[in-house]
C-alpha cells in the first residue's frame, strides 16, 4: 500500500471514530441547533484544539505513559465524569425553566462564542478516552520503516479532519428542516441531551 492510500485509511478510521456518539458530538449538535453556526464552527475549533495536543500524545508514545500511571488517568476521569455532570445538570435546569417559567426562558442568555470555544476545548481534552483511542489507531500506522514526516502527516490528519467534518456537522445543523424540528422539540431534545450527558457521567465514574 502506498503511503498515500495508508493516510486515506488512517482517515477513514478516525473519521468512523469521530461520529460515534460521545461528549464531543453532543455538546456540539446541541450548540450548533441553538446558538447556530457560528457558535457550532468555533465550539468545533475548540474540541481541535484538544485534538492537537491528545494527538500529540498519542503519536509521542505518551498514550503507555497514561494508561500505566493509575493516579493520572483516574484523577483525570474523576475530573471528565465532574465536568459532563455539569454540562448534563445545566441543560437539565434549562428544561426545568423552560417547562415551568417559560419567559424566564425566553430570557436566558445562549452560550457566547469564547464560552463555546471553551466547552469544546474542556470536552475534548478532559476526556481521557480520546488519547487511548487515539494511539490504538495511530499504532498500526506508525510501526516499520517511515520517513520523518510520517508523525507529523498523521497529526496534521487528526487534527485538521476533526476540525473540518465538525464545522460541516455544525452547517449541516442550520438546514431549515432540521432547525424547525428543533424549535419545536428544543426543549425535549435538551432532556435528553442532559440525561446522555449525566449517564455518560456515571459511566465514566463506575467503570475501572
């Protein structure tokens, strides 16, 4: 295989990766499908910007370093599990307004454009799993002889792909249909994102 059909590949994996349902997907449908484009592409920025430095990890070797030293990856999935519990428990009060005190809703201030740069940032990077998966795909694509730039084509990849098919997902949100359904449904799909978010919590917390 050539090294231009392996990178091809090794975007493929990430890309199935990326859209498998987890935190970063979460917050960023439910940003973009209620504070909009703008919003969606800059939260997008932010969880590339974590990407940056895990793929950075990954590729350097520092992936077998985290997953040996116990304290690191346990203070660091206390800390993940404490941060979507209270991204879960805001949309859960935002429900509980919206149902019972429907003006205060209305009143209710979206997520600035720094505050969705550091939501995205926070979500990618406090999130332990995505270093391991990381260097789970990296590693078949790292091993026998590679030129010097080989890492860097690998990082460039993560990073730059993350980036870009988040943006697009964060278009892909502005469709009117889709923004219509959430109008109506905003509310619920809110709950349900907040409990997702919570459950996710838990797993975290209860999971060795």
């Amino acid at each position: 295989m050539t090294d231009s059909l392996e990178l091809l590949a090794f975007a493929g994996v990430l890309a199935l990766g990326q859209f498998s349902p987890g935190p970063d997907m979460l917050l960023l449908t439910r940003t973009a499908l209620r504070d909009g484009a703008r919003n969606g592409v800059v939260m997008a920025w932010g969880i590339a910007t974590g990407l940056s430095l895990h793929s950075a990890l990954a590729i350097g070797g520092m992936a077998v370093v985290f997953e040996r030293v116990a304290w690191l990856r346990e203070g660091m999935r206390w800390v993940a599990a404490a941060y979507l519990a209270w991204l879960g428990y805001r949309m859960l009060v935002e429900w509980f307004v919206h149902i019972y005190s429907g003006a205060r809703y209305e009143e209710a201030k979206s997520t600035t454009t720094k505050g969705a740069y550091v939501q995205g940032l926070l979500c990618n990077l406090l999130n332990p799993k995505v270093v391991v998966f990381l260097a789970a795909v990296v590693a078949p694509f790292l091993a026998g002889d590679r030129p010097g730039w080989w890492p860097w084509a690998l990082w460039v990849i993560i990073v730059f792909e993350g980036f870009t098919l988040w943006a697009l997902w964060a278009l892909v949100l502005q469709i009117r249909s889709i923004r219509e359904g959430y109008r109506r449904a905003g509310p619920w799909i809110t709950l349900g994102f907040g409990v997702v978010l919570l459950g996710l919590a838990v797993t975290l917390v209860v999971r060795s």
